[in-house]
C-alpha cells in the first residue's frame, strides 16, 4: 500500500511538469514574431521613388534655347531698318543675283523673278514713313504659276533684311507709290502672270548687295527662294 502512492505521486509531479512547460514554449515563440514582423513596413517605405523622379524635370528646360534661334535681332533706331511687323521671314537658302529667275514647288511649279530696286529719295507726307535717314527702295516682281493650279500673291511674302537680318519696314499705307501699283493679296491662275512692286524703308547709305529680299510662302518662316537686294 506504501508503493502505491508513488507511482500517482510522480504522475502528478509529471503533469505539473508539461504545465510549467507549455507556457515557456508559447510565450517565447510568440513573442518575437511580432517584432520582426513590425520592422518590414518601414522596410517598404515609398519616399525613396520619389527623389529619384525630381530630378528628371529640370533637365528638359532647354527649350528656351532653341526659341531664342527664331526671335528676330533687336530694332535699331534712326537710320537703321525696323519693322513691327510680326509676319516677317527669315534668312534660310543662299541668296541668288538680283534679277535671277526662281522657282519654288506648290503644288507645282511657282516662277518669280525679283528685279533690281530704283531709290525714291522724295519725301512723303508721313514721318513714319520712309522715316528719318531713310529712303524708298522700289522693286520690280514677276510671278507666275507654270504647272501649279493656283498661286496667291502677298506683300506678306516677301520680306527685304539687311545685314544684320533686321526686317525693313514695308509702304503698308502707301505713302510713296500709290496701292494700285504694289503688290497686293490676288489668286492667280496657272499660267497667268503678274508683274508689280515690292517697296521697302532703307537707309540713306544702305549698301544693298549686303540685303536679301526673301520670299516665304508659308510667313512667318524660313525663307523659300531669297535674292540679293542690288
């Protein structure tokens, strides 16, 4: 009867044993996970995306640049050509002598001839134009549509710069040769020729063969054709 007892002793002993056991096995095991698992969010964080994307916008800002090619030079004063107009072409193909026959494509063929100037150094009742130290340089032109259907004619088209590529100012008001005898806006049919004047402000002492008169179908723009001015 005394050896009975023990061995229910030592079962109750063993029992008490996986009791203090298991909470030593869940507590230490679930404890430490959660924080390893914590420092995985910051681990993810997004700004680092964002710096690296920043600095890609400034680099597309030299667009001013090219802008600044195409702005027309600064007008001069007294003496010097300056126009306001905005419609103005631009120096592109090499400048033929004056009185050389030309041709540009629309559509067909356009032939233009521009002519050498005569110098008008009469006054006019205008102090805007020819303005002061300039006088009048009046050019003979020819165009015709040889196989183009059509051909509009423009005193927007042609365009007289000096040397530097300044524009010179146009008679717009017709303050030295009358309207009927300059160029104006008219559509003409293929094989119909039209001869009239282009007259532009210059100055008293211009040396012309440095000046271009242009022709620009599409205005503003590069120039299509270009001449030397004398």
């Amino acid at each position: 009867m005394r050896f009975a007892v023990v061995p229910v002793a030592l079962a109750a002993m063993a029992l008490a044993a996986c009791q203090d056991d298991a909470p030593t096995a869940v507590v230490p095991t679930g404890q430490p996970t959660a924080p390893t698992a914590a420092p995985t969010a910051p681990a993810t964080q997004e700004p680092t995306a964002e710096p690296t994307q920043a600095p890609v916008t400034p680099t597309e800002q030299p667009s001013p640049t090219s802008s600044a090619t195409y702005s027309p030079p600064a007008a001069g004063g007294a003496g010097v050509c300056s126009s306001s107009s905005s419609y103005e072409g631009q120096p592109g193909p090499a400048a033929k002598p004056i009185g050389s026959l030309q041709t540009f494509d629309k559509s067909g063929t356009v032939e233009i001839t521009v002519s050498k100037p005569t110098i008008d150094t009469k006054p006019t009742s205008s102090t805007y134009y020819p303005g002061e130290g300039m006088v009048t340089a009046i050019f003979p032109v020819t165009m015709k549509p040889t196989s183009a259907s059509y051909f509009i004619t423009s005193p927007l088209k042609f365009t007289l710069v000096d040397d530097s590529k300044r524009p010179c100012k146009r008679d717009t008001l017709n303050y030295a040769v009358p309207e009927a005898q300059q160029i104006q806006v008219k559509s003409l049919r293929q094989g119909e020729a039209l001869s009239t004047k282009l007259v532009f402000a210059v100055p008293k002492s211009a040396d012309l063969t440095k000046y271009q008169v242009l022709f620009t179908e599409n205005y503003p723009g590069v120039a299509n054709v270009a001449w030397t001015a004398s």
